[in-house]
C-alpha cells in the first residue's frame, strides 16, 4: 500500500529529526524557540513501494486490519482479495486516497477523486491512467522512479490514444479524467522532454463537443466540469490557442481550489474573482488587453477586495487549532489567495503597460504583491508536495514582474525549494508569458 504509519510529532522537530513531547498549542521546542507548532499529534505515513498488481493472493488480516483503520476517508478498502483488474485498481486508488497526511492528499486535484473507484471498469483509458498515477504515487515522497511507474505510464497513454480514436468513448467524461490524471502523472515522473503544452487545448476541445453537446448534468460531471475549467482558464492567459464554449460556465458553481469543504463553499461564493464566469471574463481582457482597459479597471478595484477577504480567511483559519480538516481548508485558501495575487499582479502588469493609472502606485502595489507572493510560497512549504503543488506558478509569475536583484535572488531560492519536489520534472524552466497577453 502506499503508506504506513509514522511519526506524530509536530513538522519543526520532525524536519530537524528531534523529539516532540506533542504538547498543545506548542510543543515545548517549538515555545522555547518562538516557532509555529504544526501538525504535533497527527498520524502521518512513510510511503512504500505499490504491491504486485497482477497479483490476487489474498492479503494477510493484519495488513487488512491495518488498511481499514486508516482514517480520512468514507470509503473502505475491500476485505476480500480482489478478483479482477478494474477492483485491485479501485483497491490500490482508495488506499492511496487513504492517506491522511494532508501533504499527500490526492484529493487536493479535484473533489471527484473520491468516485473514480466507481468509475473503473468501464473506459480502458480511465482504468489504466488510475493504474498508472497509484503505480507513479509513491515517487512523489520518495523521489524513486521505477521501471515499472514508466511501463504504466506509458501503458496509459497507449489507452488514451484508443479511446480519443473510439467515438463511442472520445467524448465520455471518463476519457477527460484519463487525460488529467496522465497530466498529473507527467507532473510526477515525466522529464522536461515530455512536456505537452497542448493537453490544455485537448481538454479544452473535450470540454467543448463533449460537456457542452452531451449536456453534462450529473454531480460527478459538474465537479470534473468546473475542476479542469478552472486549470485550462488559467492556462489560456498564456495560450490563446484555448478557446472556450461560454455555455461551460452559465451555471458553474466557484472555483474548485475556493471550496474544499462544505463549510467553505458559502463563503467562496463571496470572492468573485475566483468563480468561473469571473475568471472566463479575465481570460477574455487578456487577449485584447488595450480593447480591455475599463474592465480591467473594475476588476483591478474587486481584484482587491477579493485578496482583503481571503486574507481574512486565510488569518481565522490560521489562529484554529492545527487539525486535519484546519491545515486542508488552510492549504486550499493558499491556493485561492495565490490565484488572486496571480490575477492582481496581471491586472497590474496590464494597467502599467497600457497607460491604465498612476505609475507610483501600481509599481508600489506591485512590489506589495510580489512580497505577498514570497510570504505565501514561504507559509506554503509546510504543505509541500501536493497540496503546495499550484505555488511555484505564482512564484514563476511574480519573478517575471520584478527585475530587483534582492526579490529575484529569493524567488529563485523558493523556486530550487520547491523544484526538489518533483526533480524530473521541467515545470521550473517555463517563463510566465506576460508578454504574450496583449498578442
């Protein structure tokens, strides 16, 4: 399985490898050096290598026991040995959903992640990607690529092709979540000569003849719907390749990063910026930015108030006792409020280019929003790899924006920080394409 249990002291004395006495709020190290107390008391996992998949023997009772106390989850492993390929799939992609370390959450990709399993068996590329990103899991924490995370990698692409050349399965919502799951696969375990920038205009493409013809109104297809129209809208401020149906977004709920739980949602639907028509209509403003300049001005003026109010949130959650559910509702506001900062210091760069407001205080808000940016990225790290996973593209855009040796040299040192999360990977060489707005 991917995980066993390990230590429940707090990150400072774990990273440092001394002993925590777990004490609450802080532990006795922690106070006596003035330092955030996190995660003290939570059960983390070590990770191991996956099982044999093609195996069926059943497993023992103690590492059934074992599996179905894991906590975190309302799903439960099967008691029973598997007897098929699709269950040992379903049986290894719930495990991994098991694992209550929110640095290693999967669900942070996406709030149908949890009824995937339900969903195997029936698309061959769907089956094989879930295969490849449970096969690929273990490598996020151990840095260790297997001969056999490439085989099913490569295993899913192979799928993938046939079900895009099948008509009967081209324009199903479980060929779209194959194509974000090998994404997220290419994330993990692809080098930077497997970098495909145009799966943002595949997915575009699917989300236009398939949601849109086939009138997607399921629960599962409206969190699939609105979890990859908030990913391929950010892509198209870069790509104007990308061109959306606006029907995908007429009654589309806020952006999936605003609302990890149910208590979250009602207060995301307060931050305009971060629901999909507002974003959609940013997306807009960037292909014509000098067409755009009153738009731009107003939503410059909400950009603001949104980033006042996740701030607020982002403190209350802060001053909470650091549970499971307070550092994934953390995690997630993170996100939100690094996507705001994205948008500001576009909107920023926007009205500076084109002559859109006073010069001295758009380069002061600048500054103030790369410095906001490095705190974040700083904050942030505790939650690295996973649920940090969207910070290095805030980190790449607010380094594009400053040419200050002093904020470059740090952005640079946050960028080799997070790099080591996922060192085969090429994200870190791509350039944020400010320029490429106003084309």
């Amino acid at each position: 399985m991917p995980g066993v249990p390990s230590s429940r002291g707090c990150d400072a004395c774990r990273q440092q490898k001394k002993k925590c006495d777990q004490l609450t709020p802080l532990c006795s190290r922690c106070a006596r050096l003035g330092i955030p107390c996190v995660g003290g008391g939570e059960r983390r996992y070590k990770f191991m290598a996956a099982p044999d998949r093609n195996s069926s023997q059943p497993t023992s009772s103690a590492a059934q026991a074992e599996s179905s106390s894991a906590a975190g989850s309302s799903m439960q492993l099967t008691t029973r040995a598997p007897s098929n390929q699709a269950t040992l799939d379903a049986s290894h992609f719930v495990s991994a959903l098991q694992v209550t370390d929110v640095c290693f959450d999967l669900r942070i990709y996406g709030p149908f992640f949890t009824e995937l399993p339900r969903r195997l068996g029936r698309n061959r590329a769907l089956d094989a990607s879930v295969r490849a990103l449970t096969t690929s899991f273990p490598s996020v924490h151990t840095h260790q690529y297997t001969p056999d995370m490439y085989k099913a990698y490569g295993e899913a692409l192979g799928c993938l092709r046939t079900s895009l050349d099948d008509p009967a399965t081209a324009g199903s919502v479980e060929t779209l979540c194959a194509v974000y799951l090998i994404m997220i696969c290419q994330g993990w375990i692809g080098r930077g000569s497997d970098f495909y920038p145009s799966h943002g205009e595949a997915i575009a493409h699917m989300l236009n003849t398939a949601a849109v013809a086939q009138n997607w109104r399921g629960e599962f297809e409206a969190e699939v719907t609105n979890t990859l129209l908030f990913i391929v809208l950010l892509e198209s401020f870069g790509n104007h390749k990308i061109k959306l149906d606006p029907r995908l977004w007429a009654t589309s709920d806020p952006a999936p990063i605003a609302r990890p739980s149910r208590q979250l949602a009602s207060q995301a639907a307060n931050i305009e910026c971060l629901q999909i028509p507002a974003l959609a209509a940013i997306a807009g403003f960037a292909r014509d930015v000098q067409g755009n300049l009153p738009a731009i001005h107003s939503t410059h003026e909400i950009l603001r108030s949104d980033l006042a109010k996740v701030k607020a949130l982002l403190s209350a959650v802060s001053a909470l006792e650091p549970t499971l559910l307070a550092r994934q509702i953390h995690a997630r506001r993170q996100t939100a409020y690094g996507t705001l900062l994205l948008l500001g210091l576009m909107a920023n760069w926007a009205l500076s280019m084109f002559g859109g407001g006073d010069p001295r205080a758009l380069e002061l808000e600048k500054v103030t929003l790369i410095d906001e940016v490095m705190e974040l990225a700083e904050q942030a790290s505790q939650y690295r790899p996973l649920a940090a996973s969207a910070i290095p593209g805030f980190v790449i855009a607010a380094k594009a924006m400053t040419d200050d040796a002093v904020r470059l040299a740090r952005l640079e040192e946050l960028l080799v920080l997070y790099r080591a999360d996922f060192p085969v990977s090429n994200w870190s060489t791509q350039n944020w394409p400010l320029d490429s707005i106003s084309r």
